[in-house]
C-alpha cells in the first residue's frame, strides 16, 4: 500500500507543481502532504493523517482523501475509511485505481462485519470448580515395639545370569552395481556421474535411487532402484545404437538431380524435335536430350545406392526416442 501511496503522491506533486507557486495555499498544500507521506513510511499513521487532512482543507484533490482513507484503514478504523474511499470515487469516478479501492471496500466491510459479531458474542462463562469435601482424618497407628537387628551371614554374592550377546549389527549401507552393454558409457546417480566403464560398484545409504546410463549415439536406459540396508541391487542398461541417415540425405540429392536430368532430356526432346527439327540447332538440342537422360539414370543408380547403404548402415539400430528402462540383473547371472 504504501507504493499506491508514492505512485498517488507522485501524481499530487505533478499537479501541484503545475498550479501557481505564487499561491501560498498550494505551496502550504505540497508542504503538508510531503510531511504526511514520510509519516506514512514511517509508520506513523496518525501523525500522516493529520498532515493530509491539512493538504485537503488547502487544496481539494481527490488524491488527498485516497490517502486519507489509507491511514485509517492502516489505524484500523474501518468505518473512516470506508466512508473516505467512497468520497474519494465520487470526485474522482475515473481513478486509475478505482477497482483496487472497490475490492478493499469490500474487504474493509467483511472485516467490520466480522468485528461486530465477535464482539456481540457474549463470552463462554468459566466453569466454577466445585468445593473439595473435607478429608475424613486417619486414626493414628500404634506405634510398633522396635525389632531388634538381626546380624546377616556374609556370604558369596549370587551368580548373575548369563548375558545374551546383541545381535551383529545390520550394514547402514547398501551395494549398488550398474552394468551396461557396451561397457563404455556414462553412469549417474540422481543426475551425478559416478563412473564411466561399466560395471560400477556403490555404497550408499538406503532409499530410492535414480539410475541412468547414457552414450553418445546410443540410446540410455534408465530407472528407479530402491537400495536396502545390508543387501545388494545390481541393473544393466542395454544401449542400442540410434539410426543416423547420413546416406539418405545424400540419396535426396540424387533424387533432385534425376528430376532435373529427367527435365532437360525431355526439354531437348521438345525443342529438337518440334521447334529445330531440320535446321542447325537440331544437333544442340538433341545432345541436350542425351546428356539429361544420362545425368537422370546415373543419378537414379546413385540414389538407390545410397538408400540401400543407409539400410545396411542402421540394420539392428533403434529411432531415436525416450531412453529405455533399466533392467535388473538376478544373483544368478552375476
């Protein structure tokens, strides 16, 4: 609040700097609503509702009655300040911040009606304790004769029963073993490297661990392992090797070039045939023709090559994609 407070203030001395200096109401105005603004962020409420009270009776600016109201909401008199916010929006009905004063209106009139309730709720009375009945007096004993000391033969001290040795105590820790395939690779451990040649061996506390093997090129392998004080866990990530098409690409640019080989027989064909036929430029676009169609079927030959090399290349390879899980390796196998 008390940057509406400035950003209101900084609007204030605008105007008032705007207005005749020579007017001594609007200087004394400007005076008191900068001594009201530093009592204001300075906690001293009272004292700024003074000070813009005497800013308004200089000098009727509807800015000056937003601050008020803000002090005494900050004073917790609710009623004042529902009652100056609503002046404030009837001379300034186009106030920028007209729905902020709406919601702390309304905000300000829940809290008084909550107020109100509380204090026409009669207190809860405190139960009275009842009197405590007077204890019954106890008869006084007899008093005995007294005994006379029996003298204790000294003897051995009884055997004390065999103590049970304590149990050996549990591993705080638990082993962690991480394989994969191929044995060169990245280990991590909650997003940690902790190796890179597989199989990697850990101790760790237990609780649930985030496991992931990763190499570049292959696809990882991933997974959660819940690790048990005194026992052993051991995964393997099987990467498998991520389609590259770098034949495919170049089979696309053969492609192209057969369609342009194609394009130029046919071109000359035309020419050749339906508009030089029979004079001298005949032979030109006849080679034209040739040439085309030879660039067209070598390309074609090259582009299947290419398709075909790209196939062999990525045989038993996978599409790249989301890593694949971990998997665990039973006692036998290790």
């Amino acid at each position: 609040m008390v940057a509406l407070v400035i950003v209101l203030g900084g609007a204030i001395a605008g105007r008032v700097q705007a207005a005749d200096e020579s007017s001594g109401a609007a200087g004394s105005a400007k005076a008191h609503y900068k001594l009201g603004r530093t009592h204001y962020q300075l906690g001293e409420y009272r004292d700024a509702l003074t000070e813009f009270k005497e800013a308004y009776r200089l000098k009727q600016d509807a800015s000056f009655l937003f601050n008020i109201a803000q002090c005494h909401r900050q004073l917790g008199e609710y009623v004042e300040a529902i009652k100056l916010y609503g002046s404030y929006l009837r001379e300034a009905p186009d106030a920028p911040n007209r729905a902020e004063v709406e919601r702390q209106m309304r905000e300000l009139k829940d809290a008084l009606e909550k107020r109100e309730k509380e204090e026409a709720t009669p207190p809860a009375p405190t139960p009275v304790p009842a009197p405590a009945a007077p204890a019954a007096p106890i008869p006084a004993a007899p008093l005995a004769p007294p005994v006379p000391a029996t003298p204790v033969p000294s003897a051995s001290p009884a055997p004390s029963p065999p103590a049970f040795a304590p149990p050996p105590a549990r591993p705080a820790e638990g082993e962690l073993e991480i394989a994969s395939e191929p044995p060169e690779a990245s280990f991590f451990v909650n997003h940690m490297a902790v190796g890179t040649r597989s199989p990697v061996r850990l101790r760790l506390p237990p609780g649930l661990y985030t496991v992931s093997v990763e190499r570049e090129q292959f696809l990882g392998a991933e997974g959660a392992v819940a690790l048990i004080a005194g026992e052993r866990a051991a995964v393997m990530g099987k990467l498998l090797r991520v389609k590259r098409h770098p034949w495919r690409g170049l089979g696309h640019g053969f492609v192209v070039t057969v369609l342009l080989g194609e394009g130029a027989g046919i071109a000359g064909h035309v020419l050749a045939n339906r508009s030089f036929q029979g004079t001298d430029r005949f032979n030109n676009f006849a080679t034209m023709e040739k040439v085309g169609q030879g660039v067209a079927i070598s390309a074609a030959v090259l582009a299947v090559a290419c398709y075909v090399g790209d196939w062999l290349v990525n045989r038993g390879n996978v599409d790249p994609g989301p890593p694949a899980l971990l998997q665990p390796i039973s006692p036998e196998a290790r």
